[in-house]
C-alpha cells in the first residue's frame, strides 16, 4: 500500500570527528518516499492496513496548522484510496500555508476547531460528536501514535544496522522513539533527542514504554537540553547551524525536529559524550515539508532539499 524506496545511511565526515575517533552517518528516512516522508511513513503503514482491515474507508486525525503528520497522513490516504479528515487545531487562514494546501489538494477535508475544543480530542463524547457529523472513521491519534505506529516504527532499524553503537532520533510525542527502543540491541545505545521543553518528557517516554511492555535490550537516554526554547521555536544558531550543515553536507535538516536533533548529536560529539570507536547512526526522520511554511513565516530562507 505505502511503497518504501531504499534509502541510504550517508557518513557525515568532518575533522572534529576524526579527532574525537567517533563515526557518523545519517539513516536518510527523508528519502522513503515522496510525499509520505520519514518516520511518518512508518507510524502510518500499520494503522492504513488495520484500517483495510476493518473496511473503513474514511482516516481521521488532528494536527496543527504546519503538522508533518497532516502531511503525511493526506499523502498516505491518497496513496492508498482512502477518504480522509483533518480536524485542525485554531482558525483557518487564507491562503492556506502550504502544509495545508497540500493536504486539501490532495482531497483532505479539513476541519478547523478552537484551542479549547481541541483539548478534548481524546474524549469519547467529543470523538463521538465526530462520528455523528462525519460518519464512520478510523482513528488515528494526533501525531499518530498508536500501538500500530510503534510496531511500524520498530521497522526503521534493520539487520544491517545492528552494528552502530549509538542511534539517536529526535522526540515529539515519543512513538518513533519507542519503536526504535522495541529494537535496538544489548551493545546498543539510543538517544532520543527532544524537541519540546521541559523534563516532563522523560515520564512522558517511560509511561509510553510501560503501556506498550517495551523493555530495550540496550541503553536509552533522553537528551533534553537542545529544544532551542521549545517545541516550533528557534534561535539564530540553529537556523546558522542547518545552514552550514547543508553547505558542508548537501542534506538539508527542519527547524524543529533534525536541526536539533543534529546539533545536539554534533556538539555531544565535540564535548567527548561518545567513547573513541563510536559508530553513531543518527535517524533522519524528515520533516522537510515544513520548512516552505517556516521561510515564509520568518521571511527565512533555509534550503528543504
Ligand atoms: C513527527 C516527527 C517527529 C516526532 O515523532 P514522534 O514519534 O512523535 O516522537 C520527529 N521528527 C520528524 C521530522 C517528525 O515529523
């Protein structure tokens, strides 16, 4: 249904980290396919299958205004023939931003609720008030983190990574996260780097692993001091940061998720973190739609491939 092409794990070569004695590539999930890009591809091949599964024809979910889930999730029920709905957080806007455009053009209804309304998008009552307006759906939770999401997302690492001494990924709601932890191996150690502010994310990452009976085999830590002032901020060094990593390295990285991610991996690098004779493979797990939103909101001009 979801077609994966095969993507490559590219080695980031530069001095410092010769110096260090640690190698780095980049597992580009960027690259899995067109439209349904990164981890997303992942969260969503399983619940699009379920979905099948239970005749539904019609995929609902939530999102914000710039959300790489809306993205992809449009994309995905495009590809795979199913109606869909995306109940947005705020106002609508015109014109549309161009997460928006996209997932409307590719046949995408959207539905705008307050900030309030919003809050109760776990709540049977509110859920069922969308049952009654829109008709039968298959749920999908907002950024698309389910039992079904981590089970996908445990795909990201195959047999051929297994010889990576690290893995590092960057955090939102932590399903991708999980899936990793559900596969790494007894040698290896995973970082999850987080993209919101706060230590909350740390019980929020341990909650999840209880409720789905994840146990990793290896080491798993969460970073929580590269967020950059919290989730879709930014601060000049980081936008300096991706764009100088796009020159060196012709692989562009978003504002919100791989930049910091990237930037967190690279300066623990340079502080010593990871022992001499590291192999790091940090996951790209996309992200790359947002940045047209994110040039014309801050008149910025960062490069998206
Ligand atoms: C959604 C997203 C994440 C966060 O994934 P979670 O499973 O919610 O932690 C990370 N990176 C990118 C590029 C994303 O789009």
């Amino acid at each position: 249904m979801l077609i994966p092409a095969k993507v490559p794990t590219s080695e980031i070569i530069r001095p410092a980290f010769e110096d260090m004695g640690v190698r780095l590539y980049l597992k580009r999930l960027d690259r899995i396919n067109e439209l349904v890009s990164g981890n997303k591809f992942f969260k969503l091949k399983y619940n699009l299958e379920e979905a099948r599964r239970q005749g539904k024809s019609t995929l609902l979910t939530f999102g914000g205004a710039f959300s790489n889930h809306i993205y992809a999730t449009a994309a995905a029920a495009k590809q795979g023939g199913f109606e869909c709905i995306g109940i947005i957080r705020g106002e609508e806007t015109k014109p549309l931003n161009p997460t928006l455009q996209y997932a409307e053009d590719a046949g995408m209804r959207l539905h705008y609720i307050s900030r309030e309304e919003y809050r109760k998008k776990k709540q049977d009552q509110f859920l069922e008030s969308l049952r009654e307006k829109f008709g039968a759906f298959f749920l999908i939770p907002e950024g698309g983190t389910n039992s079904l999401a981590i089970k996908g997302a445990a795909e990201i690492l195959g047999n051929e990574d297994e010889d990576f001494t690290h893995v590092t990924s960057s955090v939102g709601t932590g399903g991708t996260l999980a899936g990793l932890a559900k596969r790494i191996q007894p040698n290896q150690h995973l970082l999850g780097f987080s993209s919101l502010k706060g230590e909350f994310i740390h019980g929020e990452i341990s909650e999840l692993l209880d409720k789905f009976h994840i146990k990793p085999k290896g080491e798993l830590t969460i970073v929580d001091n590269y967020h950059f002032g919290g989730y879709g901020k930014f601060q000049p060094e980081l936008i300096e940061f991706i764009r100088k990593f796009h020159y060196l390295h012709q692989i562009p990285l978003d504002p919100v998720y791989t930049g910091k991610m990237m930037y967190g991996v690279i300066e623990m690098i340079k502080q010593g973190f990871f022992p001499k004779g590291s192999r790091i493979l940090a996951i790209h797990t996309g992200g790359l739609q947002g940045i047209a939103g994110f040039n014309s909101r801050f008149n910025a001009s960062l490069p998206s491939e």
